[in-house]
C-alpha cells in the first residue's frame, strides 16, 4: 500500500530507477525478439492477461471506485503490487497486456509511465507481448510512436508490425507468436465519418490473419512429424466485437456482466472470419473493466480478462482482477508430450488471499480428431442401418441390382433398386449409407436422382477429389465412372423424419455427401489421406433442430449415415463416392432446337471473347453510362421448363422463353452500355446440360453484342458443373468482360468472378484516360461448408482485402497526374447474396421499392459492409437471390439495392411482375462544354408489362459542390 503522502521526487525517483533498469537491460531486447517460446517440461504454458491497467503517475494518480477505506492510500503503486503478487503466485510463461496500458489523457510523459506501467514484467524476465487500447495514445505518442518505444523495452516479443504485412495492415502492434497466440491491435476510435464510437479489425488486419493461419497450419502438416487440422490458437486485442453481446451473468459459461459492451457500432465481420478458420478457440480482450464473463458462441470463446488497473474505472467492493489461461500437451503412451489437449483458464483476484475463481476447461481435442468424433456419433444410430453386401468378380466390372431398404422410422416399406458399379479385385464387405432421399420442396416433393461415381483408390487421386467435379476420371464403366439413374418409378416420398434427430443437409448443391469405402480395416484409426477425404463429410452435414422451421426457397434434404466400414486389405481395391443429382426426363426437340440454335449463335461469334475482354468502357458522349442488372433469371431447360408463380391464365404457355423475350425486350428499350448478371443464371438443379443453359440464358445479351459481365448464386453450380467450371466456362462466351478472378489475387482470393471493371470518362474529354467509375464484382459463394454456420455463404476476407486493396489502388491512380481528381472516383458493387444490413429496411423505411420477403442472408456478419463504409468509395450495392424484394434504402451513406426477381423459372408472385433494375451514371458538364468527372448516379426498374413500365425512378447519389 502506497503513502498518500508520496511526494512527486519520490515517484520521479521511482521511475528514474525503472528507466536505469530498462537501460541496463536494453541489451536483452534484442535476444527477447528472437527468442523460441516453447511448451515447460510439464506439459503447460501458461499466458497471463493484464487488461487495462490505466497506469498514469505513479504514487500521485489516484485509485478510482474503490471502497471509502482503501482511497486514501490507494494509487498506480497498487496496480504495480498486483502484477508483482500475481506473477510470483503463477509464473507464467508470458504475459499479454491487452490495450488501456497507461491512461494517456492523465500522463505527463508516457515513456516513464510506461516504463512504470511494464516494470513488473520487465523485473521478472517473463517474456511479453503489449497491444494498444483506445486511451493509450491520448498523451504526447500517436499509436506508432507508441509501439516504436514498446519494441525496444527489454524481455519484449512486441513487435510494430509483422514485416511480410508491414506494407498493408492498418494498426500497430499486430504480431504472432508461435505457442500459437495473436496478438492483434483493434484500434482507438473509428475515423469513418458516418461510423460513430470505437474502432474495429481492419480487413487488412483480418486478412493478415486469415494469410498467417494457413500458413501455420501448412507448417503444422508438414514433414517432420506432421499433425493433423490445425494448433489450436488464441487471439488478444483490446475492443471486443459486436458478437460479446450475445452474453450476460446467466448465459455466460463462468463470470459476470456489469456494463454493455464497447464494440464498434458496425460489425467488422473479425468474428466470422475466426469462426470459419476455426483454428481460433478463444478471444481474450479488455475494454469493459466491470464484465469478466467467458461465453462460447459457435466454438469460439469470447472472454473478458476483467479490469486490472486501480487508475480505471471499477466497482467498489469488486477486486481488481487477472485471467490466467494455461495450454495442457497430450502426455503419449511413451511419456514423450504431444500435441495440445485443452486450454483452461481462471482468474486472480486482489484480495488477500489472491483468489483463484472461475476455473473452467475452454477447449479439449477430440482423442483423435473430428473426423473420429463425427464416426461415434454416427456409429451410435447404427443398429438402424440396413447392410449391403457386395460380392464382385475378380478384375470385373459388375453392374447390380441391390436393395436399399427404408429406415424403419419412416413408416414405410418400399423397398429400392439402385444399380451400382463397384470395381474390385477381391470380396469385401460394406457397411454403408443406405437410405438416400432428396426431394425439393418447393416443386411438391419433385424426385432428385442419384449419381453412383466410381473413384480410382491410387494414392495420386486422393488430392483430386472434388464435390461434383468427376473430370478428372474417365466416364468409362470403370473405376472412374459415372453412373445416373434415371428409372424413379419406385420411388415415392415419406414425410420428412426431422423429428427423429438425423443429420439433415439445407444445401442446394447437392454433390455434398461422401461415401468412402477403403481398403483398410478401421476399427479405430484412418490413413491420414482417409481423414482428409472424409474432411467433406465434416464440412455439409446438419444436425437440425426438431422444432426449428425451414424457409427456404429450394431445400434438398438427405438423410443417412455411415457405419463401421470392413474391407479386405488390397492395394487394388477402389472406394467411391455417392452424390446426389437432380433428374428430369422430359426433353422435348423444340428445347433442342432452341439450344442448338444459341450454340451456333455461339460458334459464330467465337472469335470475339478475346476482343472483348480487352474492351476499353467508356462514358458515351451523351455524358451516361448506363448498366442494366438482370438478377436470378433461374434458366433452366427453355421451352420445357414451367414458370412459377404466375397467373393461371399465363401458365399454359409460360417458360424460359419468356425470360428470353423479356430480356431481349429491355435490352431493346433501355440499350445499356454493360449488362449485369448477378447470379442464380441457371438454375442448376432442374438444368439437362450446364453449358447449353448458360449459352441460352445469355443469348440475348450476346445477340445484342453489348459488353456483360456475370457473378455467379447459390444455384448455378446444382448441375454438372462447378462454379469454378461455370466461370471458366463463361469467360470464353462472346462479349463478356468476366474473369475467373483478377490475376494479381488469383493466387489467394475465395470463390470465382470476383473482378473489377473501370469505366473511363468520355471520349475526346480531360479524363477519356482516367477511370471515373469503377464497379465491383464477387463472388458471395453459395452455402457455408463451416460447420457449426448454417445457411448461406458470405463474402470472404480475401474478398474484402482485394477489394480494399483494389479500391485504395484506383484512388491513388484518380489522384495521380494528368488531371489529378480529389478524392475516390465513385463505385458501384454487384454480387447475389445480400449483407445482412439488407434487414434494416422494409417498405416503410426504404426510399423505394417494396420488401415481400425475409432477406436471405449468411447467418453471421461478413464485415463486409463495414468494409464498404470504411473505404467510401463505393456509393450503392446491387444484389438479387430475393425475388419479391426489390427497394433501395441508404444506410450510413451506402444504398443497398435488390435487382428484383428477373426470371419466369424463379419464384415470384402472380401478378406482380419480373423486373428488372437500370441504374444510370452521370457526367458533369464542364463551363467548357466538355465532359468531367461524375455528378450523380440514378437507378429506376423496368417491368415486363405490356409497356415496360418505369418505375421507382431514384436518385442514390449526388456528388457535392466542390
């Protein structure tokens, strides 16, 4: 306990003495940065969290919310005893102080009061690691100065930032130690002018990130002694996301909540981007000194370490406190240590006794990893499965007949005739998944067929594998085969067993179930390579809960499960996948006629695409650029296929052609400069052959030789073809400017499409050679394959980066000489799945347009609007995916649009007709008569009614008087 009496000499005398220490051991810096952290001789490694500490001046800053008798003597001296008992009760193998380190607005020089604020650790020799809070820089050191002075104190792993990041990452302080913590800074205040209150992760810090955890997991899998998955990992930083309001006192796994959570206003998506590396157990942070919960959220830890500073606000009579987290190693059968086994952690308390509270385990890995941990829970329903036998020839193919039996529980006897091929060289005996059922709802239980595929076991296949891509493989009746069934007569539909608790798959691509059978017995243990196959059957399955309600526009539902798999060892034996397809029998020749027909209009136009892609777009000499977005046409087979949701009288003679002729009927009314399609083309799972759909959908664009570019939905990929195969396909079409990605982030970016396009100003003007609008396209993926997210996809962090880093490049070339503009060039972004900031507008609230429909978002936050917001540039965003939603509405300075549904094969609702959204880009006109840079972009929406009618025409942008 300090003296209330200490006079100013004394503490300058004080830290006189830490700044000798520090200088003494400056020496140590250097060797602490190189240093090698590894696991003690016990199996542990112990962290130890300081959060917010609010050092100021020693023995003259006062303690604040403490109880009447402690605050006469009471001062930052106390904050320095508390650290020195705690560190000589834990002796831990390091210490992290999580942000607040010194409380800047009361410091008068923030050198000595960190030199004081560190002292203890420094003293001990323990290693550390520091980020930056909100109030650390308030004093005379911006952030960096900070961190500069940080790294050279002595015993220190700080680092300003890491150097193959150093020319991208926003903040300071952002690091990775190898143990495997994260330290990372998640800033002071948001500088965004529309984004009030406290700053975020940036994209570039989350991307840093996502690079860093992949490459360790590559480490961590490679040779010498390679492990399975990934090191489980931590992560520090001082501001928590949004997601810590999920919790209070009672759904909290141990600890308390006493205030709200100072997170960001917007949701910067961090939480997402763990959640989906997964590699990420817990997050430790600071900020709300009065909350100290810990609370799991889809297998993320969100912690408090509880406030630690006597300078910081608290509450009188709750002790000042610290998290300790300690990582236990698997002891092996040798006595040798192994890989990590849990990760606990529990808090000291400053009272007497320095309590320990709240001990509870975060994480335990499975004895032998998921892969195992899903096998018992299947293994666990087996007696329900029925058991195939099959018994083929030696070096023969055999086609079968096999009966697949109901599941009891369905009530139904109908027995199943499945023809399979299977190729071996000896007898085995397979138990296997054996009830198979797809049906979409929305079509009365239509059937969806089964495809039985053979897949050559060789080694040098394993890596190839991939959902609903059998290019790889012959299509010969061999290992390697393809086999459809197309016989459905049998088949009739139960209701669906979701009340019996079986895995159940909301996906709309449906090659996502596997069947492996190896030629191996696995009683206990697979071959890593089966581990890594059967990484696809971790990735799709559901559980779904009884009660919960499916909405949906499409849902295939698959149940069944695999069993204890026996086969006799041969190394010439084969395994093979099962995949479900969706089967349709009706051909016509008029649809044949119609395809062949495109396709030759295809063939004729072949040598374009080259031209096109080198395309040059500029503003027309009217000042406009006009951009027609067509969204979820759902293509299909033609002429075959039947509208949805139309009027009675329209149904006889409804199809795709009606999509056709309304396409061809706005493209003639409106003439656009670039055509947009924003995903769900095709609809794949009713689609005969993918590329002869996508040539149909396309035609009119095509026919018209106007320049389009296509983003791919959810359901283009449900045929024969995979996204990556769709995009590779529609890139040699004529006319379009698509890319399979942009080639400077090809070698790092999620999904395919994501590009960019720049539309320069008008010819013959000042900036005919400066892009004045830029557009942005991605790829918002389908469904999520992170297990514990259901739903849809979302845009990635890769995404978010390039996009970052694209927009940040396009400003410095607008400002760059000839003609230097201010500022950002505006933009506009395109893509399928709408953000989940989609849900803040209805009819009422929206500036136009109507909401029918629930928004069809990824069940988690993205960041991606916070992205957007951030950079600024980007002035609307343009999705489909909603049919029956088609408004506009601004939030916080960005328009978020839907194209309304475009498509008869689509859902709708009869008597409100397809649409489809123009949005128009204005040139300012110079006193000089000539062009310059844009003045205003416009949207309004075309009706397929018997006069195209205009409607909702809106104004989303207007750029302001210089």
């Amino acid at each position: 306990m300090a003296d209330n009496k200490t006079n100013t000499r004394l503490f300058d005398f004080f830290l006189l003495s830490v700044s000798l220490v520090g200088i003494c051991l400056a020496s140590a810096s250097e060797s602490a940065q190189g240093r090698k952290l590894s696991f003690a001789v016990n199996g542990q490694f112990k962290i130890l969290q300081v959060a917010d500490m609010h050092y100021a001046n020693g023995a003259t800053t006062r303690c604040k919310n403490v109880l009447p008798s402690q605050l006469a003597d009471c001062s930052d001296l106390n904050t320095t005893a508390f650290m020195w008992r705690v560190i000589t009760a834990e002796k831990p193998d390091l210490i992290v102080f999580t942000g607040d380190n010194i409380f800047g607005s009361d410091v008068k020089d923030p050198v000595k009061s960190m030199n004081a604020a560190f002292a203890p650790a420094i003293a001990s020799k323990i290693p550390w690691v520091a980020v930056l809070g909100n109030h650390d820089q308030e004093s005379t050191l911006t952030r960096q100065e900070l961190m500069n002075y940080i790294v050279k104190l002595p015993n220190t792993l700080s680092q300003v930032n890491p150097p193959e990041a150093a020319h991208y990452i926003d903040g300071f302080g952002n690091c990775n130690l190898k143990i495997h913590g994260v330290p990372k800074s998640s800033g002071d205040y948001s500088s965004v002018q529309s984004l009030k209150g406290y700053d975020w992760i940036k994209t570039s810090q989350q991307f840093w990130y996502d690079q860093t955890s992949k490459r360790l997991q590559r480490e961590y899998s490679e040779e010498p002694n390679p492990q399975q998955g990934t090191a489980p990992g931590l992560a520090y930083f001082h501001i928590p996301f949004p997601e810590f309001d999920n919790f209070d006192t009672k759904s909290a796994t141990t600890g308390v909540r006493q205030e709200d959570t100072g997170s960001a206003t917007t949701n910067s998506g961090f939480f997402t981007t763990l959640v989906a590396r997964g590699d990420v157990k817990s997050v430790f942070v600071g900020h709300d000194h009065v909350n100290d919960f810990c609370g799991e959220l889809k297998g993320l830890n969100l912690c408090y370490g509880g406030g630690f500073g006597y300078h910081a606000y608290g509450k009188a009579g709750w002790q000042r406190r610290a998290r300790v987290v300690v990582a236990d190693l698997n002891k092996k059968g040798t006595g040798s240590w192994g890989d990590v086994k849990s990760i606990r952690t529990w808090k000291r308390l400053d009272d007497e006794h320095l309590s320990v509270i709240d001990d509870q385990v975060l994480w335990n890995s499975s004895p032998s990893g998921s892969v195992l941990l899903r096998k018992n829970i299947l293994l666990g329903i087996q007696n329900r499965l029925p058991t195939i036998k099959i018994f083929p020839p030696r070096d023969q193919v055999m086609k079968q007949q096999v009966q697949i039996h109901h599941l009891p529980a369905m009530n139904s006897t109908t027995h199943r005739n499945v023809s399979l091929l299977l190729h071996s060289t000896t007898h085995c005996n397979v138990s296997l998944l054996c009830f198979w059922e797809a049906r979409n709802s929305k079509k009365g239980g239509k059937f969806m067929g089964i495809d039985i595929v053979l897949v050559d076991e060789k080694p040098e296949n394993h890596g190839k594998l991939k959902l609903g891509s059998y290019e790889a493989y012959d299509r010969e009746t061999k290992a390697g085969a393809c086999l459809r069934i197309t016989n459905h007569s049998d088949f009739e539909y139960s209701p669906t067993p979701m009340e019996h608790g079986l895995y159940m798959i909301f996906s709309f691509r449906l090659f996502v179930i596997i069947f492996v059978v190896i030629d191996i017995c696995i009683d206990t243990l697979c071959p890593m390579w089966c581990i890594t196959t059967a990484i696809f059957l971790e990735g799709f399955p559901r559980v779904q809960n009884p009660n919960q309600s499916v909405n949906a526009n499409f849902v295939c539902q698959i149940h069944g499960f695999i069993e204890k798999t026996r086969l006799q060892p041969n190394p010439s034996s084969s395994f093979f996948l099962g995949a479900i397809t969706m089967a349709d029998n009706k051909r016509t020749s008029m649809f044949n006629f119609f395809l062949l027909s495109v396709s030759m209009v295809g063939l004729c136009l072949a040598p374009v695409p080259a031209s096109a892609q080198g395309r040059k777009l500029s503003f027309g000499v009217n000042g406009q650029f006009k951009i027609l977005q067509v969204a979820d046409m759902h293509y299909a087979n033609g002429a075959t296929t039947r509208c949805q949701n139309v009027l009675s009288s329209q149904l006889a003679h409804c199809s795709d052609l009606n999509t056709t002729a309304f396409m061809s009927r706005v493209i003639a009314a409106e003439k656009p400069d670039l055509i947009v399609f924003t995903g769900d083309n095709i609809f794949g799972s009713d689609v005969k052959d993918a590329v002869k759909s996508m040539n149909a959908a396309f035609a009119p664009a095509i026919a018209a030789k106007i320049p389009w570019v296509a983003v791919l939905g959810n359901h283009d990929q449900e045929s024969t073809l995979s996204r990556e195969e769709l995009m590779k396909h529609i890139v040699k079409l004529p006319n379009t400017l698509s890319k399979v990605n942009p080639p400077e982030a090809a070698h790092y970016i999620d999904g395919f499409g994501n590009n960019n396009l720049q539309i320069h100003g008008a010819a013959e003007s000042s900036l005919h050679n400066k892009s004045v609008l830029n557009l942005y396209f991605l790829d918002s993926g389908d469904y999520s394959s992170v297990h514990n997210i259901k739903g849809y996809d979302w845009i990635k962090t890769s995404q978010q980066f390039w996009f970052d880093q694209t927009s940040k490049r396009l400003q410095r070339e607008y400002n760059k000489e000839p003609n230097p503009q201010q500022g950002a060039a505006p933009g506009l972004a395109y893509f399928h799945i709408p953000l989940r900031e989609f849900w803040f507008f209805n009819s009422k609230n929206a500036a136009k347009g109507v909401r029918q429909e629930e928004t069809g978002s990824a069940t988690i936050n993205s960041g991606f609007f916070t992205t957007l917001v951030t950079r600024g540039d980007v002035k609307s965003v343009f999705v489909g995916h909603d049919h029956l939603n088609d408004f506009c509405g601004e939030l916080k300075g960005l328009n978020l649009c839907y194209g309304g549904g475009f498509g008869y094969h689509a859902y709708g609702k009869a008597g409100w007709q397809r649409r489809a959204r123009v949005v128009v880009a204005d040139l300012n006109k110079k006193g000089t008569g000539s062009w310059g840079d844009v003045k205003s972009i416009r949207t309004w929406k075309r009706l397929d009614d018997e006069h195209l009618s205009v409607i909702d025409d809106q104004v989303l942008w207007t750029r302001s008087p210089k």
